[in-house]
C-alpha cells in the first residue's frame, strides 16, 4: 500500500536516498547538502510516496500556484517503478499547484517514452542557461 503526502518537511537525508534508489541522482548535486537542503526549502510543492513509512517517490516542484508550475524532480525507487507512482506523484503535484497551472518537466533521457505514455504532450522548444557550480 503506496501512502501519499504533501511533505514540505522532507529531510535532505531521504530526498538524497530515493534519488540514488531511483537513478536521478546522477543529474543531481546530491553531494552538495547546501544545494539540495535549499533546493527542498524552497520547493513550492513536494509531495512523497511512501511503503510502510520508507520514502519510495517525491516529487518536487516550483510554481507561482496561478500560471506555471515546474516539476523539477521526480524520482521513484527503482524496485517501486511501473506500479503507477510516479503517474500519481505527477497528478497530486498539479492538482496541489493548482490545476490551473501549466506543468512542466524535462525529462531524463531514458524516460522520454515514459511521460507520452501517461498523457502528457512533448513540446519542442526549450532552452536553458546550465547552472554552475559552487566556486565558479
């Protein structure tokens, strides 16, 4: 049984473990604890999926709650994948943002087939300015 939460309270600790359980921490500055304690402290929606209280999912996400919301992170365990988790973490961080909100995510390379096959629509066009590292 997958409990599921708004947890604004989420420890660095655990959101650093689900990513590497999940694999996304390899795109992630999970050995920088400043960066990713700022980056939960200044989350407008984290929502959690849990297994008998162990973190198995979060979702992360920036939003204004009235135009876009940016799903930055989501990150599902591995072990727990294709059991409909992260498709449940994806709908309860709009619906918490507002569905008034536009979401928005990039994918990781490996689940671009994923999010076309839970209903959302590709766009083509992004750009970005990639962010630096501490010290430089």
């Amino acid at each position: 049984m997958i409990e599921y939460a708004a947890e604004p309270s989420l420890t660095p600790d655990e959101f650093i473990d689900v990513l590497r359980r999940s694999t996304l921490a390899e795109r992630r500055p999970v050995d920088d604890l400043p960066t990713i304690a700022g980056m939960l402290q200044n989350a407008g929606v984290l929502i959690t999926a849990r297994c008998e209280g162990q973190l198995v999912g979060v979702s992360r996400a920036i939003t204004d709650f009235h135009y876009c919301t940016y799903l930055s992170d989501l990150a599902v365990d591995e072990a727990f994948q294709k059991r409909g988790i992260g498709k449940e973490l994806i709908q309860r961080t709009h619906a918490a943002a507002g569905l008034n909100t536009t979401l928005i995510l990039l994918s990781a390379p490996a689940a671009r087939s994923y999010y076309p096959h839970i209903g959302l629509q590709a766009h083509d066009s992004c750009w970005l300015i990639p962010r630096r590292s501490r010290g430089t």
